[in-house]
C-alpha cells in the first residue's frame, strides 16, 4: 500500500508509537460523575485506502469500547482544524478535544522494501502526509474547574493559529465561568445552545458509529443495529444534574418537550448528605453492596410479605422509597450508607423512566434513548430504567442507552466548528478495533501511562500473566506522559492510583472515508458476516481453545519472521501475554467488546500482532510455498489444456477444493505439513476428491457456465492462501474464466493476516506464472499487471495477447475473514459491473457469508478444516468440501 488513490490517502503503521496516542479514555479525576470507475489499463493493483495497517499511532477511539467513552479517530482533517469544545454543567464539566497526528504512507525503509520488491507502479509511487487524529473525551467536577484549566493549558489545548483563540462551549457554565477562562486561558468562550448540541451529538453518534447504542436488562447487554432512515423521531432523555427530554424529528429538528428537576445532581447532592460520600462514582459503588429493603417500603411489607395480584405487583415492588425511615425508631446514623445509597438510586430511576415512558408514550414514540452522566455505564442505573420503561409500557418500549453517554453536548459543540471534519459520515465508513493498550485481564487493570512500545512490554512483563487479575496499584506517572492504555492526570501532584480506578476495555474505532458497503450484497439491511453464534457459551469456550492452543506456534512464527532476535522474542512473549488477557476478558463477559462473532476474534488476532510489530508473521513461509508452488504449475496447466472443457471445469473445481488444505490457521492443517511437501500433500488431496461433496452444486454451476448461456463479464475472485491454494488451485480458475471471455479480478487481503496471500504479493505470483502461460499473460498486461512486476516478457515467444484484463484489488481488510459491509471503495467500484463473485476459503466463505445472498451469481468454495465447524454448519466432517453455488437473487 504505498500509492494514494485520488480519493483519499493510504495510511500504514510507522515503527514507532505516537507521542499522544492514548488506549484509554482520559483518566482525570475519578472523584467524577456521571465513484463509479472504469478499471484502468496499466494500473497493477487496486489499492485501497480503506484499512490502514494498524499501529497504534494510527489509532483513533480509545477507551472503554462498551460503556464508556472511546476515543475517536478522524483522518483526513485539515491542519486549521479546531480541537477543544466543553459542556459546563452544573455538576460536571465534558471536554472533548482533537489531538492531531500526521503519518505517512509508508515509512521509507518499507517503502524502499516495497519498490525493491514490485519495481515502480505506474513510474513513480507518491508518499503524502496524512494529518488525522482523535477525538478525547474528558470530565471533571464542576467545583474543580481550576483542574480543568490546568489540564488545557498542561495541553496547550487552547492554543489556536492566532491569539484570538476561541473555544466552542455549552452549557450554563459558559457563560458562569467565561471570565475565568479569558483570566487563565486568555481565550473566548463562543457559547453554542445546549439543546442544539445535545441533539447533534446524539444524532452523530446514532448514524456515525455502528455499535453506540445497547440495550441492558437484567446485566444482559444486546446491542442495536439503528436503521438510518428509520431514526426518527426519537425521544432524547438527557441524564445530566436534571433531565430533559427532547423530541427529535431529524437534524436540527428537535424540541424540548419535558423534563424533571430530579436527576444526576438530585442522586448526588442527596447521596453526599445522607452518606458522605465525597464522589459521584463512591456513592454508585455503595449502592452495588446495598439492600434497598432496609430502608424502602415494599409491597410484601404492607401485605404479609403477599404479592398484590390483582394489580400485578409483586412482594419486592417499591411501594415507597425511604418508607420504613417513617415508621422505624431509627437515625440516619443506623442505616447502612450501601442502603440508602441503592434506595435513593432506584427512586430517582425509576421516577425518571416513567416520565420518560409517559412523555414518549403522549408523543407516540416508542424509541428512547437516554445519556448524561447520571448513568456512567453503572449497570444497576440501566437495568433500573430499562425495568421502568419495560413495566409501564408493558413491554412496549425499551429504554436504550449510549456508550458515550454524557458527551452529547460537548460533541455537538465540538461539531459547531465550521470545520469539523464529520458531515455526511456514514456507519460504514467506521471500522471498530480492539488495540491492547494496557493489557487487562478479569475486567480492571491499572498502570502508568505508556510512551512506547517498549514501556508497554515493560508493563506487561511485570504485571501481565495468562489467566491472572491485575490488582497491585501502580503510581501515576507524569501528567505530559500520555499512554498507551494508560491515563492522562491533569494534576501534578502524583497522586497514587486507586486499585478500583479503571476498567480499561479498550475500542478503537477507526474512521475511514473510502470504505463502501459491497453493492452487490443483496440485502446489506439484514446481511450478517458471521455464521458462528458465539452467544452459545460452549460455542465461545471451543473456539477460544482452539485460538489459545494455537497461539504457540502462531508466536513462534511470528517471532522466526522477524530473525529469531532477542527483540522479537520479546515482543512475541508480550504478544502472547496480550493475546491470552483479550480472551480472558472476553469469557469473561463476551459482551465488552460489542456483539461478538468468530471473525471479530480471528481479526483482533491479527490486529494484536500488528500492535507489537509483527506485520507479516508467515511472511517466509509464504514465499517459500509460492516458489514451490510456481515451479509446478505450467505442469499442471499443460494437464488442464489436454481436457475437454466440461472435465476441465470439474479437475479445476477439484484443485481449489484440494488446494485450500494450506491453512496454516488450521491445527489439522499444521500436522500436515509435518507428513510431507506441499506438493505431496496438494497431490494426496487431489486423489482424494471424490463427489457428492457435503454441499456439492457443482453441476448446478456447470450449468450455468455452459456454452449455451451467456457468459459472465465479469468474476471477482476472493483468494485466501498463499502456496498452493491461490497458485495451483485459483490461478487455474481464473485463468479459465479468462479463456472464457470473462474479465477477472482477484481480490485479496490489504493486510497480511496468517498464511493468507495479500493484494501486494499477488502481481509477482501473477508475473512469475505469466512467463510459462500465454493466457495469463496476456490477460495480466491487458490489467497493467506485468508493468509493475520484474518480469521479462521477451524471455519467450510472445502468442496473441488477450483483451480479457486480469486486475487485483485489495478488499480493504487485514483478516482471514471479510465483513462485506466494509471493503474498499476500489473494490466496490470493480464490483459494479461484476455478474460472479467466487468466494474461496473458510474465513471468507464458512466462518462469514456463508449464509449472505448477492445480486449476482455466487460460489463458495471451500475445504472445512475443523471438524466441529463441519459437524455445525454442513452436518459433516473435517476435510469435508463446500461447493455452493447460488444464482442470482
């Protein structure tokens, strides 16, 4: 990926960590609350500017991926953008600040890697500076301002292109505390409207980010998948020291149409007084360990400890909160603060979900979403509500909640920039990452801010064990040191960390401009690209065994790709360390990373590779399977070319079945190769073949390809291995529809990911075979393939060329699997004039769409490689084949 297409930039990991990248959501003080293109002749390769190769300089939402406030990454700002907006409430000040980073294409020892390797694209390749950044979320007590100011000027978050600095704020403390700003800050505050900016902010983030809204009942979180055009209207229950509940019919169209003065601060100010507790965070943790019982009045008090049938309410119904306090002989000094802390939680609660159920209710909303601060992703508050609105609705409306509750109105403020960066962005324009940052493992970890990647092996070496807790507290380092998975402490004072200050799950959420939906999904609506239900407890605990007991050899790989050094042993053993805590975390509570399948867990592998340095982990072995692989094949081809075309189609369905045995992601696989070559094994596979496969529509697809039908225009191949699987067994294929008249694209991998065969390796698997076939290549230079790669096509008689092209594009991603929602806009322009897509393998075919139907043609080809997979899914058994077709939908 070292070009740049004309509609955005490429971004690739650069060696080193950047300077303010964090891996959490700023930690400051705990005691807070709540286009259509044609292919171009002479082009190689498609590049994509869809995924970049992920470090975590690039990475851009930080923070607790489910219920707090990750931080946003937006790429592709312009320099001048404005970077600081507040919302300065009664209780609690929001900040949210823009850091800007600039990256590079590709870094130039790569970029010289890669030129040495391909030759120069198209005469020159062009390396621009991307400026991107991230978006921070921040908060701290009203009453401790000065600390806010501090922590912008520790910053110099205010600094603007001129001295006239003005920072966007909403909120009544614009205007109360505008004077301290100009005092301290010499800035202006430029006072945006709450309403408007709550609406805003909450409208982005409903659009913008797939996975923000969640529902919560009974500690189960299922998260909501909104439907853009059916958004509206929504009722906005915002949770802050009161609470406002607005109608919002779409952008800028909302009004205030109720509201209640008991809220956040009414929690608060109760609380503080009735159990000293000095923080909005210490009271919810009293009322986890608290029994309501004790204080209010139930129903069973008043009946006998009976239910009261008739009118539905059960013995455990509040009748009244505080009630018993009216007829005990007690003082406040006798009752537990938990308590009174979990009494006063529930009234206010459930007071404010049934004003919210009545006013959605008289407006005839059945939509509710609710945020603010009063919230803070405290379980107990959700499930509260979530009880309230279920009851009074009878089960007619859901309460739903936001995963950056609390920051609506300082990002609508943040978006009241002329420039802000976010118009017309589009949910599958985001792309939701996993970065270790601080290692976790059993739900909190706590640790120093990072710099670099050598300090966060440090870390881990020294606190991070497979299977274990991390409790022992780590000082706070520098307030400057921003970290990787760390916190940033807007006070100098060095204060200790608390062992229960951070839960540090960790998204990323990368935003992407150039990624497309694939227009070829028949239903992109309701399509799902995972086919293993990982909701089933038994089905996740197989398959992080699976993913654990190949972690070794994965490590020794990965380590063997970068020579063996003491470094990348290093590196490998932190991996690992990392690796195991996400798994742990994960069977921990599946849910803390959002909706869970088995590709999120193949791709936050590879993701955790990248993070430590380990870009192409089979990087050798691929190239020596390929090589092995190419001298084989005009063999193969010479065999093909004496068939009939009706047995060739058959043999060359064989070969990709027999060929996509090379997974090295494949325990089965991995003992193969301990029991001969590769060509043995491709050939021991082959002589295996035998129909009916499990799911065999070979002649189905034969059919189709008959010579009385039309043929197809054009073929996209999605190719997986490399070796055998895409030189003896896709090659063939495509150089088939190629004779055939059809126009193929290979589409591969941007990012390495296993063993799998990337779109930057394919035009010199192309190029090598292009000199023993002249189909081939003539169709390669037909594609601008052969301009790119060391070949020289006068090393042997030249026949007719074909003016079929043969073109490669990256599909944007970096996986054995592919979520076809997100692929790059390349990809998605070759796509529209496709009528066949070929889906090869089981990342791309069984582990996701197995199940997704097209607009065109589709075959899915694929070699089951574990034998639970085939017992699910086709009812079968290990080395079973897959040969779907499906027509058109």
């Amino acid at each position: 990926m070292d070009g740049l297409k004309k509609d955005g930039p490429v971004i690739e990991a650069s060696d080193g960590i950047n300077e303010d990248a964090t891996n959490n959501n700023d930690i400051v003080d705990k005691e807070d609350t709540g286009k259509e293109m044609s292919p171009p002749v002479g082009n190689a390769i498609h590049r994509s500017t869809s995924r970049p190769q992920l470090d975590l300089s690039g990475a851009a939402i930080q923070g607790n991926f489910e219920e707090r406030d990750p931080t946003i990454l937006l790429p592709n700002q312009s320099d001048d953008i404005s970077h600081l907006a507040l919302d300065i409430g009664g209780s609690l000040i929001k900040l949210v600040y823009f850091s800007r980073h600039e990256d590079h294409a590709v870094s130039d020892k790569r970029k010289k890697s890669a030129k040495e390797r391909f030759g120069v694209m198209n005469g020159s390749r062009r390396s621009f500076p991307i400026l991107g950044g991230r978006l921070h979320f921040v908060k701290f007590e009203t009453t401790k301002i000065n600390a806010c100011l501090d922590f912008i000027h520790s910053k110099q978050l205010h600094r603007g292109e001129n001295d006239n600095a003005v920072i966007k704020a909403t909120g009544g403390g614009a205007y109360k505390f505008a004077d301290l700003f100009k005092e301290r800050l010499g800035v202006s505050i430029d006072k945006e409207d709450e309403m408007d900016c709550l609406v805003a902010g909450a409208n982005f983030l409903l659009k913008a980010i797939r996975h923000e809204a969640f529902t919560h009942k009974e500690g189960h979180k299922e998260f909501v998948q909104i439907d853009h055009n059916d958004l509206y209207p929504y009722l906005l229950v915002n949770i802050g020291s009161g609470v406002s509940m607005i109608k919002v019919d779409g952008d800028g169209k909302f009004q205030r149409v109720s509201g209640t003065n008991v809220g956040g601060g009414t929690y608060w100010g109760l609380g503080r007084l009735l159990t000293k507790c000095k923080s909005f965070d210490e009271l919810l943790e009293l009322s986890q360990r608290g029994d309501n019982s004790s204080v209010d009045m139930l129903v069973g008090d008043i009946y006998g400890g009976l239910d009261y049938s008739k009118i539905g309410l059960s013995a455990s119904t509040i009748a009244s909160s505080f009630g018993k306090a009216i007829s005990e002989n007690k003082e406040i000094e006798d009752y537990r603060p938990e308590d009174i802390s979990l009494s006063l939680l529930r009234m206010i609660s459930y007071n404010i979900g049934q004003i919210s159920y009545l006013t959605a209710l008289q407006l005839g909303i059945k939509r509710i979403f609710f945020g603010g601060f009063f919230i803070r992703g405290h379980a107990y508050t959700m499930d509260t509500i979530s009880f309230a609105i279920q009851f009074w609705s009878k089960g007619g409306a859901q309460a739903m909640f936001l995963r950056h509750e609390g920051f609506l109105g300082a990002l609508g403020a943040f978006m009241s920039y002329e420039k802000h960066g976010l118009d017309d962005l589009m949910v599958h324009q985001l792309v939701e990452r996993f970065p270790m940052g601080a290692p976790y493992t059993g739900g909190k970890i706590h640790g120093p801010p990072l710099g670099d990647l050598n300090e966060k092996i440090s870390w881990m070496e020294k606190f991070v064990r497979k299977g274990t807790k991390i409790t022992a507290p780590v000082p706070m380092a520098s307030p400057r040191t921003t970290g990787l998975g760390g916190f940033e402490a807007p006070s100098s004072k060095g204060d200790a960390l608390r062992s229960d200050e951070s839960n540090l799950n960790v998204g990323v959420l990368h935003l992407v401009p150039s990624l497309e939906v694939f227009p070829l999904l028949a239903d992109p609506k309701t399509y799902e690209p995972n086919t293993i239900d990982l909701a089933d407890p038994n089905e996740l605990e197989y398959w992080f065994t699976v993913l654990s007991d190949h972690l070794p050899d994965l490590v020794d790989k990965a380590v063997a790709s970068e020579g063996g050094t003491d470094d990348a042993k290093r590196r490998g053993n932190a991996f690992a360390r990392a690796f195991s805590a996400h798994l742990a975390r994960l069977m921990e509570e599946p849910a803390a990373y959002g909706k869970l399948g088995l590709a999120n867990l193949l791709e936050l592998r590879e993701e955790c590779l990248r993070e430590f340095n380990f870009f192409d982990a089979y990087s050798t072995i691929k190239q020596r399977e390929n090589e092995a692989s190419l001298a084989v094949l005009p063999d193969l081809l010479m065999e093909l070319d004496s068939m009939s075309e009706e047995t060739r189609l058959l043999t060359l369905i064989e070969g990709v079945l027999a060929a996509n045995i090379f997974d090295w992601g494949s325990r089965a696989c991995v003992d193969l190769y301990h029991k001969g070559t590769i060509i043995e094994i491709y050939r021991m596979s082959r002589k295996k073949m035998q129909r009916p496969w499990r799911v065999d529509d070979f002649d189905a697809f034969k059919e189709r390809m008959g010579s009385g039908n039309v043929r197809h225009k054009r073929a996209l191949l999605f190719v997986d291995n490399a070796g055998a699987d895409v030189v003896l067994g896709m090659l063939p294929l495509a150089r088939e529809l190629l004779r055939r008249g059809t126009e193929v694209v290979l589409v591969a991998n941007s990012l390495p990911a296993l063993n799998d065969v990337t779109a930057m390796e394919l035009p010199e698997i192309v190029a090598e075979a292009a000199k023993h076939c002249d189909i081939l290549r003539g169709a390669a230079e037909a594609g601008g393939l052969l301009m790119d790669a060391m070949i020289n096509v006068q090393d042997s008689p030249r026949k007719k060329s074909s003016s079929t092209p043969l073109m490669v594009v990256e599909n944007g991603c970096g996986s054995p699997c592919i979520d076809l929602r997100q692929v790059s806009s390349d990809l998605a322009a070759l796509a529209k004039d496709a009528d066949l897509v070929i889906l090869e393998g089981m990342g791309r075919s069984l582990h996701t769409n197995y199940n997704a139907r097209f607009k065109c043609d589709a075959l899915k080809l694929a070699m089951v490689k574990n034998q639970r997979l085939a017992e699910k899914l086709i009812k079968g058994n290990i080395y079973d084949c897959v040969c779907r077709y499906e027509p058109a939908c």
